[in-house]
C-alpha cells in the first residue's frame, strides 16, 4: 500500500497538471486537444461523490421501509392487515 507521502505527491503532480492544462488554455493561443481534455477530464473527476458511503452506514440514515410504513402501504396493510401506527415499532428497534 502506498504511504500518505506518495500519495499526496501524486495529487499534488496531478493537480499541477492540471492548472497547467487550464492556464495554458485561457493564456496561450497555440493550446490545442491535449490541454483541453487534461482541463475537461480534471474537472469532470471533481464531480464524482468520492465521499459516499453506504446508506446502511451513513450517520442518520433513515431505515428502507421508513416512509412506506408512516404513508401506511407496508406490508401489513398490503395484505389486509390494519395500518401501523406512524412511529410505532421504532422505539423498541423495529423494522
């Protein structure tokens, strides 16, 4: 595994690279393709969600079955079965 060292280095180089590809397309008039797909794919790797998690474990995430349950169309009422109560069941850890 790489050390932290490494690794900030290679961001560092990459986000160089980077500027340079943007300050060479904004200040030179001679820039061409290379320059605009470094620009183009830099910036689209900014917009991925790098800092997702699972929704499982997610600080105050709610539970799958949280709406369906308080709008009354679970399963109990699905199969002819009274409609629980909103809330009821989650104190004691329920679904």
């Amino acid at each position: 595994m790489a050390g932290p060292t490494v690794c900030r280095g290679v961001a560092l180089g990459l986000g160089v690279l980077w500027w340079w590809a943007v300050a060479r397309l904004l200040l030179s008039p001679d820039a061409g393709a290379l320059e605009g797909a470094v620009a183009a794919g830099g910036w689209g790797l900014s917009l991925l969600p790098v800092h997702c998690v699972p929704k499982g474990r997610a600080l105050g995430a709610l539970g799958a079955g949280r709406w369906r349950r308080a709008w009354g169309t679970g399963s109990a009422r699905r199969y002819g079965g009274p409609a629980p109560a909103v809330g009821e069941g989650e104190a004691e850890g329920g679904r």
